[in-house]
C-alpha cells in the first residue's frame, strides 16, 4: 500500500492521478494533520504501507518568513513524525524538498550533495525536515524540485492564463533563475524512482532553467498573447518578505544514472499548454 500526504495539492493530485486506488491512499489535510504526532502514528500504523510519499508542506515561501514557527511545525516537526510513523512501518519514504534549500551563490546548477545553505524561513524547515526524515528512516528519497506548476489550484502559470490586456504591463525578476517543473513530469518521476531503491537526495525538475521573467514571456508567447505588455526588472525592484536564491537550477544527476529524467523545461510547458487550451 501506498500512502500519499498532501493530497490536496499540485503534487499530490497528481500522484492520486497515476496511482491506483486499490493500491494507494492518499491524505489531503483535512484527512491527516501532520502536525498531530498521535494521529498521524494511528493513521499511518492502521494503514501499514509499503511506501509514503509525503508531499504535505507549508510552500508559501512568504508566508513562511512572516510565521516561522507554524512553518517549522509543519515543515520540520510535522515530517519527522511521518518519517517516525514510516520507520514502525517498515516503510520507504520520498520526503518532498525544494531547491531553496541553498543560497543561491554557486556558478552553474546545484548538485545533489552540495552544501544546503538556506536563506528563508521557508529554506531552512525544508532542510530540517530532510534532516529529520534521514534520523529515523533508512530507506528515504530526499527529492528537491523547483517552481512547480500545474492545472490545479494557484501557481505562477494559473495567474498569467486569464488576463486582460489592460492587466499589462507585467512586471516579472530577471536576475532569479531555477527550473519550472510540470507537477504530472515529477509525479511520474517520483514514482518511478520509488521502484529503484537507490535511496538518498535527489534532484526531479525539468530540465533547463530561466528568470520569472524568461518563464512568464513563454507562457504568453505559448498562449499567443501579445497584447500583454511584460517588462524585466530586478529582484531589488520587487521587495518580498522572504531573501530568494539568485541561482536556484538544480541538476539531476542521482536519479539520472538509475535511468529517471524529466524532459526540458521549455517542451513541458508546451504541452501544458496545449492541454490547457483543450
């Protein structure tokens, strides 16, 4: 059996999408509050699964930085008590991460065992969970992703998909980079490294990288809006609660040399797209 946290969001339908449901079950927040150690330990021991993926989290990297210990409770504590309920179980574990575990300061893209080097509140309880789930669980996948994306809920591309011209003119960083990754490309990958049993971290994104601003020119030259005025600026034009990495591309290398890759970037937003539209 197979248990899924966070079913509710990008990742997790996702995963629910390519599962089947005789064999999974998966736990959206209401379902399953992570945070109550007790709760969680009955859950998951009444379930008894062969594989967690826990992709339940506090990802508003903002909202992160203006309460940090709601985010450590869930990001942190809340993982070390599904890695605990994981470690009864007998069962292996993907802990869902985020390249903004490190500073962003590397020339190039970032490779699975550089060193974390946080600069949010949201960074940082990500990297405590890793930390945490490594303590108890032997069989763990630790995958960072980036800037993901898909058709559900709020992201970055359902923002720019129904806009009005007199919307413009958009203001998007240039001087940010990292990869955005498809939800339905990691979800497959996910599942398919959970096969391999070549435990440890892993980078899942989709290949390639670009700028908010690189990002948002191909989603409106994807849905043919031109009409949509977009300007580049710096990230010292637009103030956030939470410091971003500049560099944040992670490249995958672990999970390559067992056979799992995620195709570019550029090709994943295409047929987003294209789905979308349909």
């Amino acid at each position: 059996m197979t248990v899924v946290t966070g079913a509710g969001g990008q990742l997790g339908i996702e995963l629910a999408r390519r599962l089947d449901a005789q064999t999974a079950v998966t736990l959206n927040r209401p379902q399953l509050d992570i945070t109550d150690a007790r709760l969680v330990e009955r859950t998951l021991g009444e379930i008894a699964p062969r594989l967690i993926i826990h992709a339940a989290a506090a990802t508003n990297v903002d909202g992160c930085e203006r309460d940090r210990a709601e985010a450590y409770r869930i990001n942190a504590v809340g993982t070390w008590n599904v890695a605990r309920a994981a470690a009864r179980a007998g069962a292996a574990m993907v802990y869902v991460s985020t390249n903004y575990v490190f500073d962003g300061k590397k020339l190039g893209p970032y490779l699975e065992y550089d060193d974390a080097s946080p600069l949010s509140a949201y960074g940082w309880t990500k990297l405590h969970g890793e930390r945490a789930a490594r303590q108890v669980v032997d069989r763990l996948y630790v995958v960072r992703t980036s800037w993901l994306y898909s058709r559900w809920g709020h992201n970055f591309l359902s923002r720019l998909t129904n806009l009005d011209a007199s919307d413009g003119p958009l203001r998007y960083v240039g001087d940010q980079v990292a990869n955005p990754t498809n939800a339905g490309d990691l979800a497959a990958a996910i599942l398919e490294l959970s096969t391999t049993e070549a435990f440890g971290v892993h980078h899942l994104v989709n290949e390639g990288a670009t700028s908010w601003y690189g990002w948002a020119a191909a989603v409106l030259a994807g849905l043919g809006r031109a009409d949509i005025a977009l300007e580049e600026i710096s990230a010292d034009e637009f103030p956030r609660a939470a410091a971003v990495p500049t560099n944040a591309e992670l490249a995958n290398e672990t999970a390559r040399a067992v056979g799992v890759t995620l195709r570019p970037w550029s090709d994943a937003l295409t047929a987003h797209l294209r789905e979308v539209a349909a």
